[in-house]
C-alpha cells in the first residue's frame, strides 16, 4: 500500500480487482461507459495526442486511445495494487514504451503528471471526497478535453452508496464511495476555463465531456 492511499483503498482496489478488470477487458472489451468516453476523444481526434487517466486502474481506456493514434498515456494511481496486472496488459499489447505509471494523489501533488491533451477520470471522483479539488485539478491538467464519468445523482443510487459506507465502516476502512452533484462536478471543470460539449446518462453512470475553448 502506497504512503498516501486510505485504508481501504489498497483492498477494495487490490491486485485481485485488477486481475478481474484485465479478464474482463479481454473478454469484453471496454465497459459501455468507458467505450462512450473513448468515443467521444476519437470522434474528435486522438492521433498524436498525450492522455492523462487519473485513478486509471489497469488502464483500459488509455489503451483503446494508444491503439486509435494517441502518442503518449501517464497513469496516475492512488492504489499500487494495479501495477504488476497492468504492466501485463501493456506488454501483451506491445505499448509499454508509450505508457508512463506513476503513484500518487494528483490533488497532493498535481505536479506528478504533466499537463495532456485529454485527461480521462472514470469512475473516479465517486471515490474521492473534495470533488472540487479533484475535478479543479485535472482540470488544470487538461489542455483541450476532461471527459469524467461518475454516478449519477438518483435516490436509489444514493441509498447504495449510503449502504455501502455502511460497511466499509463496519469493516474500519478510511475509504467511502461518494456521490457529488453532477452540476457542481461539471461547475468545477467550467470554473478552470472548459466549457460542457457532451453529457451522457445511463443506468448508473453519467458522462461529462468537456472541451477547452481554442484548445
Ligand atoms: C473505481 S476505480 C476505477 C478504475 C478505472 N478508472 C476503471 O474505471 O476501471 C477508482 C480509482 O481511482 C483512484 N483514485 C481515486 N482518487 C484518486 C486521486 N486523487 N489520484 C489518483 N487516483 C485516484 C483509486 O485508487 C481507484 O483505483
């Protein structure tokens, strides 16, 4: 477990979850949410780009990016637990050279990534408590596009997570799942300069697009 990773983290984010996301990956391919989210940047041109994907876990997205002309991906991860399944991954697709693995909390320590044409965070921001201070940072790290997913605000998906944080109590894990206002998520990106292009609504996750003006 990493110096700064909650208790919690490291388990509910462990070298166990991330052998099943690269089954599932190699099963199925991308989830419908992040198969959207990487739409999105294809739509509108990844060849040489640089992504940036915070929390990016075994690092599915920033694959399909690579893959579709994208030059260059950093992941950046709070849990450590990730890192020998998606190394696996990376070679196996014959782009380790193109990938950049860091450790850290990027609202810590925005430095640890530099600033990229896309920055992903999916599935993210609902495990991270100072919604503002995350989505300000990557924010601040995305030169043309942030696109986000997170969970959407209804009455029954809250009533989950409260339950959720139930046990994890009840289990004394630091870690809670959250669910922050769409608006004030998308507010946040807005506040550093990038304007909504595209939002998405499915059963549990919504997607916020955003772009930089002239970016
Ligand atoms: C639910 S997992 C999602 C992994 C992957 N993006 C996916 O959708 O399969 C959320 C990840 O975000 C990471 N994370 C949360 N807050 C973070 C932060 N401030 N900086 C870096 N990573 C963070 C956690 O360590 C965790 O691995």
């Amino acid at each position: 477990m990493s110096c700064c990773a909650p208790k919690g983290y490291a388990r509910l984010f462990g070298k166990r979850a991330a052998r099943r996301d690269v089954r599932r990956y190699e099963k199925d391919g991308l989830d419908d949410t992040g198969a959207r989210m990487v739409a999105f940047l294809r739509e509108r041109g990844v060849e040489g780009a640089t992504v940036l994907d915070v929390g990016g876990g075994v690092g599915a997205l920033q694959l399909e990016l690579l893959e579709a002309g994208a030059a260059h991906a950093t992941n950046l991860e709070l849990s450590p637990e990730y890192e020998e399944a998606a190394l696996g991954l990376l070679r196996e697709r014959g782009v380790e050279e193109r990938v950049d693995r860091r450790l850290g909390d990027l609202v810590a320590d925005p430095d640890l990534a530099e600033p990229a044409d896309a920055v992903l965070m999916h599935r993210v921001v609902c495990c991270y408590p100072d919604y503002d201070a995350l989505v300000g940072a990557a924010a601040g790290r995305a030169r043309r596009y942030l696109v986000m997913s997170f969970p959407r605000d209804r009455g029954v998906i809250r009533a989950g997570a409260r339950l959720l944080n139930v046990w994890f109590r009840l289990l004394r894990w630091e870690y809670r799942t959250f669910v922050h206002p769409p608006a004030a998520l998308v507010a946040a990106a807005e506040e550093r300069g990038l304007r909504l292009a595209e939002e998405t609504r499915g059963g549990l996750w919504q997607i916020a697009a955003l772009e930089r003006p002239g970016g």
